[in-house]
C-alpha cells in the first residue's frame, strides 16, 4: 500500500503515476531533475503546473528519454472547485496514456478534456485564463461605473442576470464584489503570471493588444500590494471604498 514519504526515490519507486503540481517551469524542472534517475518504462509523469507550451514539451522528451509517459494536465477552475472536486483537467498528450489516467483524474475532476499532444494543454489553459482575466476586469469596471453612479447592487445584479453578459464567472464573483471579500480563490498574482505567459508565447498576427492592457492592470494591482488577494481586488484601484 503506498504510504507518505519525504525521501524522493521512495517516492518513484512507490508509484505508477507521479503527479507534479508546483508554481512555474523552474520548479517543474527541479523536480524532473530529482525524479529522472528513478523513472522506469512504467511510469506516467503528469505535469499540472502552468507553463508555456514549449517547456511542456521539453519536460515531455526528458521523461520519454527515461522510457517512461507524459503527460500534461492543466487545472481549470479555482479554488472552490478545487474542493468539490468539480476541477476541469486539460489533457495534452498521447490518447492512449491519456485513457489510462483518466479514471485516476475523474476522482479530482468533473471533466476531463484531451485537447491533442503534448503543448496543446498549455495552449488551452493560457486561452481560458486569457479570457477570464479580460472579463474580470470588465466586470469590475462595469461593477464600479454603476455603483458611483447610484445604481444599488441589488438592481446592478438583477440587471446584470437578464443581460446578455450574465454568465459563470459573474454569478461566481457577485458575493465578493457585493461583500468586498477579497479571500483569494485565484490570485492577481497568478493570473499576471499566466496573463505574462500568454504574452510571451503569442503567435497571432496582429497581437493581443486588449490583454497587453490587461496585463498593466494586474501589474498594478501586484504593485498596490493586491497580489496574494482575489482578482477582483482590481475593483479596489478602481473605486476606492
């Protein structure tokens, strides 16, 4: 029976999958470092950490060096999904190890998603969060204009849930915004570090123009000492309550 161990090769030798879930690409790579000399040809490596998609990549041809499987397995979600277990995974990898980690993953995960190989999870995960920050921050600034404007929130939301912009992340955030609660379930600081991915891995013609705003805006918030506090503290640099 597996059991808890703080001795690294224990570790590897104990397990078949080896989940790695750490803050960014230095880390990801010490820990590859530190497991490489254990791996075997029975081991899958499932990489969770945000990244580019060329760092995945790159991890993916050092544990196949090895013999052994990759694969990426991005986190959607935050922290209250976390918690219910109601976490999407965005796969990247082969389909075949893919199909042989799913019934591990949906233990964590209400759906799990295999986007295409190794770097495609990365893509998608740096897509989503791209989207979720432009929006967050337009559901402050529309929060705020309102709100200083003499709308209460009551009529704010009410308008808000019978308005084509109503959806997932504005019935998310609407108790925060309305108590001023601030608890993080994804930071400013996460979100600028994924937002900076995202900028520095962009292949579109033109650029992301509205994200390279964005990215100033969470920036600032991480100035202003918001950084380890939820993203709509950005509502904080916009109406000062």
């Amino acid at each position: 029976m597996p059991r808890y161990t703080a001795d690294i090769k224990q570790a590897v030798n104990q397990a078949d999958v080896i989940f790695i879930i750490v803050t960014d690409a230095k880390a990801v790579q010490t820990v590859l470092d530190l497991i490489e000399p254990y791996l075997t040809g029975n081991h899958i490596v499932t990489q969770c950490a945000t990244v580019k998609p060329e760092d995945n990549i790159a991890f993916s041809k050092q544990v196949c060096a090895r013999n052994a499987a990759f694969v990426e397995a991005l986190l959607g979600g935050s922290k209250v999904a976390a918690i219910s277990r109601k976490l999407p995974f965005y796969l990247g990898g082969d389909s075949e190890i893919v199909n042989k980690l799913k019934p591990m993953l949906a233990h964590l995960s209400s759906s799990c998603i295999h986007v295409g190989e190794v770097g495609k999870a990365s893509v998608a995960k740096l897509a989503m969060n791209l989207n979720l920050a432009i929006q967050l921050e337009a559901l402050c600034e529309s929060y705020a204009y309102a709100i200083s404007n003499g709308l209460s929130d009551d009529s704010y939301f009410d308008v808000l849930r019978n308005n084509t912009g109503w959806n997932f992340l504005a019935e998310y955030k609407e108790p925060k915004l309305r108590h001023r609660d601030y608890t993080p379930q994804f930071s400013i600081r996460n979100m600028l570090k994924d937002v900076c991915l995202a900028l520095a891995t962009d292949k579109t013609d033109e650029g992301l123009t509205l994200l390279k705003t964005t990215r100033e805006i969470y920036s600032r918030g991480e100035q202003n000492g918001l950084g380890d506090e939820d993203m709509i503290a950005l509502f904080k640099m916009i109406q000062h309550e």
